[in-house]
C-alpha cells in the first residue's frame, strides 16, 4: 500500500471513529467543525419536528412562528387547530 493510501485510510478511520463533542464548536479542524456543523443540522430538524422547516423561530413571547413570522400552534393533536397555524 502506498503512503498516500495508508494517509487515507487513516484519516477516513478518524472520521468513522470520531462522535460529537460539544467542544467541537470552539476546535479549529475541520473534522471538529463538520461535526459542530451537522450535529447543529441535525438538532435543527429534530428540535422543529418537520422536515418542511415550517417552525423558524420564537417572537418576543415565545410563541412559535415560521420564516414568514406567522404565529404557529405547538399543539399535535386533533382538534380546533390541529397543530396548523392560527
């Protein structure tokens, strides 16, 4: 095996091996700020619950809204509103 094959393999096993750690926001690697960069992504789409990204924000009084400023519901279940906006 060639060095230069040896060094990727090397490097892709840091990448398989490696998990997120919230110090990964202040590390100046690029593995370490890909890291920061997807679990940011991934706490996004988990936080909004939608895969639309429909919830962008909080107003001032902490109420949901979305990237229009639309004022939304947070409640899921069936009824007046059924989680859709107001």
């Amino acid at each position: 095996m060639t060095n230069k094959r040896k060094s990727m393999k090397n490097d892709a096993e840091k990448v398989a091996e490696k998990m997120y750690d919230p110090a990964d926001y202040q590390k100046d690697e690029q593995l370490s700020k890909g890291m920061a960069v997807t679990h940011e992504q991934v706490s996004d789409d988990y936080t909004e619950g939608t895969i639309d990204g429909a919830i962008d924000a909080v107003d001032d009084n902490g109420n949901l809204i979305n990237h229009h400023g639309e004022k939304m519901t947070n409640d899921r279940r069936r009824g007046e509103n059924g989680g859709k906006k107001e």
